[in-house]
C-alpha cells in the first residue's frame, strides 16, 4: 500500500458478505445463487451499481473501482 491508499475497514454483513461505510456510498459484497456479487448502494438506500465475480476480493475490488471511478469524475467538475 502507497501513500495514496487508504486501509479498508470491511466489516462482515449479516448475509455472510462483507460491507464499507464510505460515508457517500456503501460497498457491500455477497454470496447469492453460487457467485460473489456486489453492489453500491447510495446513502438514500438506492442501488447506485451492481455486477457479479469471481470471488470475495474481486467483488471487493469492483465495488471499490466503481465507487473511485464516480467520486473521481464528481471531483473533476467542481470549479
């Protein structure tokens, strides 16, 4: 881990899954119909995105991805 990372407090979610508060969105991960899921849900509880994966980390990693993707767009437009 660079400087510019920050450590992920993933908790485990009671589905087994694992979720982050982010304080914009929350990450969540779970395993449903035999593959690993994720989805962003907004801080109003609506579903921002969702995919499936391979495995936990991967769901991680493209919640995450997404997450990054949109807040660094967001910041783009400011003035």
């Amino acid at each position: 881990m660079d400087e510019t990372q920050m450590p992920a407090d993933w908790k485990v979610g009671p589905a087994g899954g694992h979720f982050l508060e982010t304080g914009v969105f929350r990450l969540e991960t779970f395993f449903y119909e035999n593959v690993w899921r994720w989805c962003v849900v907004s801080g109003t509880d609506d579903v921002e995105a969702q995919g499936i994966a391979d495995d936990q980390e991967r769901a991680k990693s493209n919640a995450v991805a997404w997450a990054r993707e949109r807040l660094t767009t967001a910041l783009r437009r400011l003035p």
